[in-house]
C-alpha cells in the first residue's frame, strides 16, 4: 500500500509577529512528517511563511481583521446619540455584525474553502482562536475543526455560539481552559496542550559575544530583560520603573526592552522612551526594536522578566527563557502559573507591582549562585513538560481523532 498523508490546513489570521505563528512552527517542525501533510494559510509575509514551514504548502492571505478595520464604526460610536442611547448603539452592532458576515467573513471562508477543497484537506485547525470565517470554511466544506485558543474571550452570546460551533478545543493553558469552560464548552471538549519551544534553538550554549560589542557591555554585567510586543498590557510601564528600582540598587545592571512597535502603537512605544528618559536611565535601559537573534540575547540575559498586567493566557517567552538556563520573573496569573515554580524556577509577583518587580530583579541578580540554579531547574521542567516534540505528538493525537475518516490512510482506524 502506498503511503498517504493527512492533509491538514491551519489558518492563521495574525500579521503580526507573536506566540500563535511561532507555536504552529515549532509544532509542525517537530511534527511526524510521514503521517502529516500541513497547508499553511497565514496573514504573514509569505516569505516569512515559507521560511519558517519548510516543507509545507504556504498561502498568504490577510483578512480584514474587525479589530484593525473598525476606524468607521470608532467615529459612529462616538458620535453623540449612539453615546446617548443603547438602542442605537445595540441596532448599530447589528447592522455591523450582519454586514460583516454577509460581505465580509462569508467572502472570506469560500478563500479557504477553495484551497482546502484543491488539497482534499480532512481537518481545518484555527490556529489563532474562534473566528468566523475559519469556522465558516469548515462548516461549508463538510469538515472537522480544531480550533487553538490561545486567548481570553468575553462570555457573549456570540461568542458563546460559535464557541460551540468548533468540534473540539485545545486550550494552551488551564486559565484559557476555565475560560472555554465558561463559555459553555463541554469539558470533553476541550484538550490542554501547553505550548512549547525548540530546545535546538533556545539552550545554554548560544553564543552572544556579538551582543556584548554591539551595546557595549562587558562579560558578566548583570542584565535582565523583557521580550515581546511593546504594548501596554505587557507591562513595559511596570518594567521600565522596576528597572528604577534595580538601578539604584545596582548601578551597572542594564535593562533591556526586546521588541518592537506592535499593532500600529507608536504613541505607546515612545510613551515609554519618554518615561526611560524623564528617569534617568537612558543609559540603564536598553530598547533594541526587533531582532532575529533572540535566543543569542536571551542566553546574555542574567533574568528573563514577564510583566503583564493583565492575565496572559499563555507565555511563550517564559519557557522559552527557562529552555535557555535561566530564572524567571513573571506575573502571577494565567498561563504563568502553569509554567512558573514559584521559588524554584523563578518568582512570581503581583501583576502591576513593579517595586516588587524590582526587588525580585534585585534578588537574582545578587545572587548568581540562585540564578544558576533556578536557570538549571529551568531547563529540567521545560525539557519535561514543554518540548515541541511532546507538544507535536499531543496534536497529532487531536488531529488524528478528529479528521473525517482514515480508510485511505495507512490503514488507521477512526479511534472510538
């Protein structure tokens, strides 16, 4: 018998860099490339796509995303008898959310259909959460979904609805689990599947002596850093003071703010250089814009710092900081508080407690000896629990139960 893959689409409607599309390449990579045939439809530069799914079909689409294309209805709301009155406002939503699907989110999912059906696909795998017109694409083509809910979402009736339109969910951690549970989602249907990072790619032995030149540091300076999206919610502002708090108590450690501007913020990204400034620690903080090299700056740091001030639903920076040796400064809510040993792999503070922020910076880095151990504890836990490899077999797991039928492949039977 020849030997057949399961073609699988995921759909990823981001375009800007983050968790969800670097979780999905890990995944695929580590995936079973006998059993699996992935068709990859992302928001993202193709280029970038093709790149970090070598092997896969890739096909570049960006949706009309209701969060980036609301500038219209910003200017309705704000107008005064939609402010004076709920009827108008609650009329307006309609009209907004009728036109949205007939015009919009149905246009959409035939696109994926269209792909889908020219690949056979067996199983549609929404890689960024409940949205419209994924699950539309799998309803029309008579197909499973699986949707990967990676965030937090208000318990509407909307929301509600298509929540349970999705045959099954994998939640990346326990706080996005009890969210799908509170929108009405059986537990049988919902699977917890932590997300995970390349060992290859984050460990001990990264060499970051380019990094040392290119900002002027010496071996050994104590240096602590957050990584990701420079947006309010992941707590720059809170990092930025405890950086205060940290300087004043150790003069030569430097700060570092890994990222770029995200979603368009620029206001937001030069807020924060203003208030390094209005500080004074222009020179105690360090803002690199986006690199390519993160894991060789991540082995430079001494702490990996997570300062969200809202509940982050997952955290790919933790492990990712944890699978490079070294211990963990994190906020305590949402995923953090599967992935943290609070005192063992790290601390976690409060979130929006930046002088408590400060003073577990503070701690770590006047004792090398406990970053040492927490950083080897570290890397324990995240080859136990967060390699992509386990992660890729849990999903194979899901998508083999749920695609439509395996008589044409391998001789696999449909589990009961």
């Amino acid at each position: 018998m020849v030997n057949k893959k399961i073609p699988i689409m995921s759909l990823d409607n981001s375009f800007t860099f983050g968790g969800a599309i670097i979780s999905l390449s890990n995944m695929l990579r580590a995936a079973d490339k006998t059993l699996l045939a992935p068709i990859i439809v992302s928001g993202q530069p193709l280029e970038y796509i093709e790149k970090k799914f070598p092997g896969c079909t890739c096909y570049h689409f960006v949706p009309k995303l209701q969060w980036v294309d609301n500038h219209t209805y910003l200017k309705l709301t704000a107008m005064w008898p939609f402010r004076q009155s709920r009827l108008l406002f609650r009329a307006l939503n309609i009209a907004r959310f009728c036109y949205r699907v007939l015009f919009i989110n149905f246009p959409e999912a035939i696109k994926y259909v269209r792909i889908s059906r020219r690949h056979a696909v067996r199983l549609i795998h929404l890689n960024n959460g409940i949205y419209l017109p994924h699950i539309l694409a799998s309803k029309i083509n008579g197909v499973p979904c699986v949707c990967h809910t990676r965030g937090f979402a208000k318990a509407n009736p909307v929301v509600r609805f298509l929540a349970n339109m999705i045959d099954h969910h994998v939640a990346i951690s326990s706080a996005v689990q009890e969210n799908l549970i509170q929108l009405g989602v059986p537990e049988d249907r919902i699977t917890l599947v932590h997300d995970a990072v390349d060992l290859k790619e984050f460990n001990t032995d990264v060499d970051f002596t380019h990094i040392l030149k290119e900002f002027g540091l010496i071996p050994k300076q104590p240096t602590y850093g957050i990584f990701g999206r420079v947006i309010g919610w992941k707590g720059i502002r809170e990092f930025i003071l405890a950086a205060a708090e940290v300087s004043r108590k150790i003069p030569d450690a430097r700060g570092f703010v890994v990222g770029d501007i995200s979603d368009g913020d620029e206001k937001f990204f030069h807020e924060m250089q203003n208030l390094r400034s209005n500080l004074g620690l222009e020179d105690k903080i360090i803002f690199t814009g986006y690199r390519k090299d993160v894991p060789a700056i991540m082995a430079l740091m001494n702490i990996i710092v997570h300062a969200s001030i809202q509940p982050e639903p997952f955290g790919m920076v933790i492990i990712e900081g944890m699978a490079a040796g070294k211990p963990i400064v994190a906020t305590r809510a949402g995923g953090p508080l599967d992935i943290v040993e609070d005192g063992e792999t790290g601390y976690l503070v409060e979130m929006g407690d930046s002088i408590a922020l400060g003073e577990s910076i503070t701690t770590l880095l006047r004792d090398p000896v406990l970053c040492k151990t927490m950083g080897k504890k570290g890397r324990e836990r995240v080859e136990k629990l967060f390699d992509n490899k386990l992660h890729a077999a849990k999903m194979e797991k899901v998508f083999l139960k749920f695609c439509s039928t395996y008589s044409d492949f391998n001789g696999l039977k449909r589990p009961r």
